[in-house]
C-alpha cells in the first residue's frame, strides 16, 4: 500500500512533459532542487530536517505568487509517502470539499497518509476552513493551505490554532537567475537539448521583470526561446518585445497594498522625501487608484503636518482637484509635488493628540450640560432661570481675554488637550498658549482667592 500511495504523488512529475509549460517541467523535484527560501529550506533548518524524515505537519504556506508553495507542498507528499491531493479554493465549494475529505478519511482508515493541498484557502468562508478541522486533529490529512493574504485577516483562529504557519518570500534576482540558468542547461526537462545563445545581462533583465516570481521568470525565459527559434541568438530586440508588459507584483485589496501605504506614510511621517516619493511612485505603477492617493496625502497633512505648517492642507486638496481636472499622467506629478512638501515640511501631530483627549472625555463623561454662562439667553424666562449670568464678553476687557472665565462643564473642570510642539509655525502659537494658559491660571487662583475673601468681582450678563 505504502508502495502504491508513493507512485501516486510521483504520477504528479512523470505526466507528460511536452504538453507541460518550462514553468511546470522544471518544478523542483527534491529540495535540493529548490530554489530560494533558504531560511526555510537550509540543510540544517528545522522544516528540511523535518521534511526529509518524513515527520510533516498541517501548515500555512504564506507567501507572493510564484515563490514555492505548491512545490514545498508536492515534496512534503513526495517526502512522507503520501498520497497529494490539490484542491483551490476557487473552484471549489463546500460538497466537493466533503467528498475529498471522505475519500482521505478512508485512505487514513486503510493506513495511507494523505497530503491536501488548497491553494487560495483564504477564498474559503469560514465554514469551509470549519470542515477541515475535525481531519485535521484525528489525522486523517496533513494540511497544506496556501495563500498570498495574511492569515492572520483571511483565516479564522481554529484553523491557525491547528497549522503552522511558514512565511516564505518572494525570490531574489539572483535565484531566479540561477532557476533560469537550471532551465537553460536541463537537457531533460528544460531548454538545454536547444543550442541558445543568451547574455548574462538578458537574464538579469528577466529576473528583474519576473519581480520575485520564478513561474514567471521561466514563462518569459520560454517565450523568449521560442520567438529565436532553433538554435538562434535571444537578441536584445527580441527581450524588449518579451518585457515589454511586464507588470510588478501589487494587489490593490491585498497585504502587499496595505504594507506600500503604510510604508509612504511612514516616511511621509519620518521627513524622508526620497523614500515617500518611491512607495508614492510603486503604487502607480502597480494600479493604485490616484484618487485614494490624494485622499491618504490629505490625512497626512492633518494628522501629521498639522498646524506645523497650515499651508500643507490646501495644497493637498488643491492637488487632489488638480488631479481630478487632468487624470493621470498629468495629476499625478500634482501629487508627487504634495508628497515631497509634506515629508520635508515641519510636522506636528498635536492637533490630531488633542482631538483625540477630547472625544475621550467626551465618552467618558457624557452630555455634561453647558455651563450657565455660556448660554445663550434669547428669551425673558431664560434669562430668569439664569442662562447668560456671569458671561464676560471678551472685546471689552483690556488684551480681549476674559482670563478668569472657564469654557469647560462644572464636571470636568479645565483642560488641556492641544500641546504645540516647537516646530514649524507651532513655535509661535505654543508661545501664545503658554502665556495665556498661565495667566488664566494666575486669574483663576486670584478670582478663586477674592471669593474666599468675600471681596468677588461683580459679573455683568
């Protein structure tokens, strides 16, 4: 049985190569072939060693297309002398689901192990991750899920709890040039039975337009074989016309969205103009929608430039309606313009700390009322029950503050929620406020002391 189970996994490399894809023909057969993941994958690492003793566990592979997940999964089969059943999420509902699970349940009871593979996981709802849980924890299948999304958003926390999760990361130019160098020399499955004449420089620049992904370094290696024919030279003519679409890696609901907007305003935040304006540049060139662009640089103007430098919110809107008025590509360079201002200008986040103070206490005490002097008195009976009494108006005391009259309900007493910093033009109106706050203190310490006295000041309505 044993026997028969590994014949099966192996069926999966020995199908017919000429109807296979350079990409599928060359996928690794041991993990000596593997190329990349070397944190993974070194000699001495914990998972090889695991791997090659045939003592595998249900995971999450984690990682962008095209940098081993479904090879990592073939050889975890190949390795356990398993059967390898592949599933994707895509395609698949909950019935096809169950009639898997049953067939590797009866393969378990018959003592075959089963590796199921499902590529996309994080497609599946939560009761379709639920279904796999049960066979997870008796053992009747070693799962295997693969996702380019954070499983940490994409799955729910039982499914976690029972699989280790493995980051693997995107290939480096060098090892796709080496995965490339392995198709040109591979006699057997590769292009190595053909006399091909290509540059080191041309493979490079394969590599750099495959951006991380080795099915789609040895997809354009392919074309690119194919377009000079038997025997000829890839010239450089020929490799524009492969790359000229090339695309980078970037999905505009996905982590790596995520990861390229934090990063722009981080370094919008950290005053690093340079580095704002190159994430500012990737999100463009992978799709980015300019006009979400335009919305997050105008939060960055509030929440991080701030009255720093109040010039930085109307040229983020006026860049926004330049924007909306061109499209791209003329709009976009309105909102490069903004991106380098608002990482080189002063920053200040004070007005967003203090906002943030006061919805605070605005949730923790409630409709506190207004204080009676600050009301408005339109009518006679309001007047009568006191609304208005005791208001100062500030024009007519010398300065134009009335510096003992409090703005807070009675329950909170005084605040101080906005702290400029000393940057930018804050510099000037923490001045003010600090000379002010510490006279409205001293007033308030000598109104609170005539009171005490029996000597208050009398209050006009």
């Amino acid at each position: 049985m044993q026997r028969k189970s590994k014949q099966t996994s192996e069926s999966l490399f020995a199908a017919p190569e000429a109807l296979k894809p350079l990409a599928e023909r060359m996928r690794p057969r041991t993990l000596g072939e593997m190329v990349g993941q070397r944190r993974l994958l070194a000699e001495d690492a914990p998972l090889r060693r695991a791997i090659e003793a045939g003592h595998v566990h249900s995971m999450i592979l984690w990682g962008p297309p095209g940098c081993g997940k479904t090879t990592l999964a073939l050889l975890l089969a190949h390795y356990a002398d398993a059967e390898f059943v592949a599933i994707s999420a895509v395609l698949c509902g909950l019935p096809e689901v169950r009639e898997v699970l049953a067939a590797a349940q009866q393969r378990h009871a018959q003592g075959r192990r089963t590796v199921l593979f499902v590529d996309e996981v994080h497609r599946f709802n939560k009761a379709q991750q639920d279904a796999f849980l049960p066979h997870i924890e008796r053992g009747s299948i070693l799962f295997v899920g693969a996702t380019t999304e954070n499983p940490s958003f994409e799955l729910n926390s039982a499914l976690l709890s029972r699989c280790r999760v493995h980051v693997l990361d995107a290939l480096s130019q060098d090892d796709l040039v080496v995965a490339s160098r392995m198709a040109l020399e591979n006699a057997e499955r590769g292009l190595g039975g053909r006399a091909l004449v290509i540059e080191a420089t041309q493979l490079a620049l394969i590599a750099q337009a495959a951006d991380g992904d080795v099915r789609r370094a040895l997809t354009l290696l392919e074309i690119a074989a194919e377009l000079v024919g038997e025997g000829g030279a890839i010239t450089d003519a020929t490799l524009a016309q492969v790359l000229a679409d090339r695309s980078r890696r970037f999905d505009k609901g996905g982590e790596q969205f995520y990861d390229q907007i934090s990063a722009l305003h981080k370094c919008v935040r950290s005053s690093n103009p340079d580095a704002a304006l190159y994430w500012f540049a990737r999100m463009l060139d992978g799709g980015c929608d300019p006009g979400y662009l335009a919305r997050r640089l105008t939060r960055m103007a509030v929440e991080d430039v701030g009255l720093a430098d109040p010039r930085a919110l109307p040229m983020a809107i006026d860049a926004w309606e330049a924007y909306d008025r061109m499209g791209s590509p003329e709009g976009d360079l309105a909102l490069a313009q903004v991106v380098i201002y608002l990482a080189s200008t002063a920053k200040s986040n004070a007005a967003y700390t203090a906002f943030g103070a006061a919805r605070g206490d605005v949730r923790e005490h409630g409709s506190a009322p207004v204080p009676m002097h600050l009301r408005n008195a339109p009518t006679q009976l309001m007047k009568t029950l006191g609304y208005a009494q005791g208001y100062q108006y500030d024009h007519d005391v010398e300065g134009g503050v009335v510096l003992d009259q409090t703005g807070f309900p009675d329950a909170l007493g005084e605040r101080v929620y906005y702290q400029p910093v000393e940057r930018g033009m804050e510099i000037k109106l923490k001045e003010k406020l600090d000379a002010l706050r510490a006279a409205r203190e001293k007033a308030r310490g000598e109104r609170g002391q005539a009171s005490s006295d029996g000597h208050g000041s009398v209050e006009h309505p």
